[in-house]
C-alpha cells in the first residue's frame, strides 16, 4: 500500500494512504544502516511503501520511494550526521520576527542558503505585524529591501490577528509547503489560522529573554482546506550546515551567483583575492554589506566543519 509519511516521532510514523486511511508505521532496521550520516532515515513527506501488520493494525514501511528533493539540517545532538526536516516540498515559507524573538539576517541567510542548494522556491513571512512601530517598522523596511532587492518574496502577516492571510494561503494551494523559523515565531498560530479546527499547540515568548519555548515537539503534515499541505516544523535556534564545500557557498548566493564567472580565480572565495568581482559589487553597494558579513561568517562555519570532518 503507497502512502505519505504525515507525522514522524523518531520511532513511529504516521502514514496517509492514497485512499486517505492513516497507519501507525514502524520501519525496518535497514533503512537505518543505509546511511549513517542521517539521524532520520525516513521523513515527513516522504513517499513509502507499507505492509499491515495482521496482529495488532499497525504496518510496517517497507520501501522508501526516490525523494524529489528534501531540505536537511545538521543535527543538534551529533555535528557529524544530516537531520532531514522534510521531503518532497514545492516551497518554504521562513516565518521570521524583528522582536519577540529576533530573526537575524545570519538565520536568515542559512535558510536561505540551504533552500538554494536543494532548489526549493522560499518566501520570507515577517510576522507579529500588531507588534510592529516606531524603530522596529524602521528595521523590517530595512530587512526587506535587503531580500526584495534580490529576488526573495517578502510578506508582512499577524498570524494572531490572521492579518493579510488571503494572499497566503492562495499561495499554498495544491502545493506542499515547508514552514521554518524560531520557535516562538508563531509558525502554529499561522497553522491554526489557515487551518481551522487543527489546534496546534502554541507557546509565549519569554518577556526575559525574549525567546520562544518549543510549542512543537515532531514534524507534521496538515492538509489545507482547498487543496495542498503544509508541514509544521519544531523551532530551530540555528541552521547547521553539512555536506556544503567551502567553494561552494557562493553559488547560493543569488547576487554572487550571477558575476562568479567575473572574478580572476576560478577558486576565488571571495575574501583577499585580488580582481574579485563579487568584492567589488560590495564595494559599489550593489551587494548588501551585511549578506557578505554573513556569507563570510558561514564560509567560516563550512571550513571549520569540514576541518573536524578530516581530523
């Protein structure tokens, strides 16, 4: 029986079928030794193949199906090995906050980074909009120009006050959306405001430190009303990057991707070289002086990771 994995705990999944029947799944022990580098062989959106267990109602996966594309993360717990988030996805949406807590830029640009090198299309939701004034408007503006100004989509939203919502949803209609962020961003009051009965668990931001608690605990897929789905992600405080070449961090870049055939050196990382291409668009201000602090900073990060890698 095909299916979809819709909710995974870590030991069991929970598996849509074609004709809409939901099993609780096990997997076999050979998916965890096909690749130990992955702390989740099997992930939400993933397409299986499943067998019922005729004692007890349960089923076991049996079969993994090719993945269209998947978006991953270095996993919190062992630096060396992938944690997948989510397979087969349209698009992602990164919900950020000015305050309440912060999003940086530096977050921003690792999601972005990461969804560049699986080709995945993402928009950025900048939301707690009720809570935007004064100084803090002043900030979001600048934020986005900075991403508008490249290409990326950039939307203002209260999901509490299911402000500006329309366009939204229209927008994930028919497709599988991933939603990311912080926790406390309000990644499932957006849920419960596009999806209405779904009830997913919230939690306050903390008015010490003004950081959020983890309202979500598994990756789950819900189905949207008109068509489509959208997965529900546990809040990351950073986007550990895995498997990215130093070199290769620029290509995900969309405003340095554009001129690196322009610098002198083919190998060129774009720090001292001299005739660099994308150094001078920095200079000119055609490239945002804090995308490059931040690609410098995550070159930084893959050289250090690859170096623990070789020891």
């Amino acid at each position: 029986m095909k299916g979809r994995v819709i909710k995974s705990t870590g030991s069991w999944y929970l598996v849509r079928l074609e004709d809409g029947t939901l099993l609780n799944c096990r997997i076999k022990g050979k998916f965890r030794l096909e690749d130990e580098k992955l702390t989740n062989p099997v992930a939400v959106g993933d397409e299986v193949w499943t067998e019922r267990e005729p004692s007890d109602g349960t089923a076991m996966i049996t079969e993994l199906l090719p993945r269209r594309n998947y978006i991953s993360r270095q996993s919190p717990r062992h630096k060396q090995a992938r944690h997948i988030i989510a397979a087969n996805i349209d698009q992602a949406f990164l919900i950020a906050t000015i305050a309440y807590p912060r999003t940086s830029t530096g977050f921003i640009d690792r999601f972005l980074l990461t969804t560049e090198a699986y080709h995945i299309p993402a928009h950025i939701l900048f939301n707690k909009l009720d809570l935007i004034e004064g100084n803090t408007l002043r900030k979001l503006e600048a934020i986005e120009h900075i991403y508008r100004s490249i290409g990326y989509p950039v939307h203002r939203l209260s999901a509490l006050n299911q402000q500006h919502l329309e366009k939204l949803v229209d927008l994930m209609t028919g497709k599988t959306t991933l939603l990311a962020g912080h926790s406390g961003v309000g990644k499932s009051t957006f849920i419960n405001a596009v999806i209405p009965g779904v009830q997913q668990k919230t939690a306050e931001v903390s008015r010490v430190h003004h950081k959020g608690t983890h309202a979500t605990t598994f990756a789950e897929m819900f189905q949207l009303p008109g068509g489509g789905f959208v997965i529900d992600t546990p809040g990351v405080k950073e986007f550990g990057l895995l498997d990215i070449e130093p070199s290769e961090v620029s290509h995900y870049f969309k405003e340095m991707r554009e001129v690196l055939d322009k610098c002198r050196f083919n190998n060129c990382l774009h720090v001292n070289e001299p005739h660099c291409a994308v150094k001078a668009l920095v200079e000119e201000g055609k490239i945002h002086e804090e995308r490059y602090r931040n690609y410098l900073k995550i070159l930084e990060d893959c050289k250090a990771t690859r170096q623990e890698q070789y020891d």
